[in-house]
C-alpha cells in the first residue's frame, strides 16, 4: 500500500516569476547568459538579476579561509 506524503517547501515568487524557496538561507535569481555543451556536459551561465536573504536566519559562510556569520 503506498501512501503520498507532501514533501514541497514553501514557495513564493521571485522579481522573475519563478519560484524561490520561502525558507532559503539566500536565493538567487538568475539569467541564462550563455550556456555551453562540452562532451557529455551542459554547462550554464546566469547573470545575477535579484539575491534574496532570510531575515530571520543567519548563515555560516566560509571566505578567505575563516568562517564569517552572516
């Protein structure tokens, strides 16, 4: 017997339309500036349109070897 379980995260809409995870630490909305096949690889490009941060969570991010608190 299988049973369905709603595993979606919160969505909203970012400045694009698409969907952005509610919950993200950050989210970045990009556009596609090139996009490259290289063998068995597809290789995009997107050029940063719009950065969303969590208010209310901080994040740990690791920048020229040391941690930083967001």
């Amino acid at each position: 017997m299988a049973c369905h379980v709603n595993t979606r995260m919160p969505e909203q809409d970012g400045i694009t339309g698409v969907p952005v995870l509610a919950n993200a630490l950050v989210s970045f909305e990009c556009e596609l500036s090139n996009a490259v096949d290289e063998a068995t690889n597809h290789i995009l490009f997107g050029r940063v349109i719009n950065i969303r941060e969590n208010d209310e969570e901080g994040a740990l991010l690791y920048c020229k070897r040391r941690c930083l608190n967001s």
